[in-house]
C-alpha cells in the first residue's frame, strides 16, 4: 500500500535561499532510495513562508528505513537549525 507523507515547514526568508539548496539535495537523495515513487513541495498562497512538501512512497517501510538513515539525518539537522523547529511529518496511506 503506498503513503503519503506531509512535511510542512515555515521558511524564514534569510535562510530560504540556503534551505532551498538543501531541499534540492534531499530531494535528489531520496530518489535514489528504494521505494520512493515522487514527490512535491507547494508554496502556501496567502502566507508564502510555508511550505509543504509531498513525498510518496511505495510502503512505510521504505519510508521508515528513509527517515532514519545517517543520510537523511545529517539533512534534517541542517534543515531543522536554519528552520529553528523541528520538522512534523504526517503519514497518510492510500
């Protein structure tokens, strides 16, 4: 069964160039792994400093092994010290 997972985040604007950078890397990262299928980050209209960003993936299993990997770690952390927060993720199935 393959999921969805939300990731929303709020960009300050003197970082967004630098965490733009990272979501590219990410993104390209994560291609690579096993059971990603795509995904989509959207800009919110009325307040265009949250983001939100839809990642799909053929189990929550290869989601799981993702979202723990040293790789994927070493990018959240970067991301989660310019963001200022911790990143939420939501996972819905289809």
């Amino acid at each position: 069964m393959t999921i969805k997972v939300l990731i929303k985040r709020s960009i300050p604007r003197n970082h967004a160039n630098e965490l733009n950078l990272l979501f590219v890397q990410l993104r390209a990262a994560a291609m690579k792994q096993k059971g990603y299928i795509g995904g989509e980050t959207l800009k919110r209209v009325d307040s265009p400093e949250e983001s939100l960003v839809i990642s799909r993936w053929q189990s929550i299993e290869d989601w799981s092994r993702w979202l723990v990997s040293t790789e994927r770690q070493e990018y959240q952390q970067n991301i989660d010290a310019l963001v200022g927060s911790e990143t939420k993720f939501e996972i819905y199935e289809n």
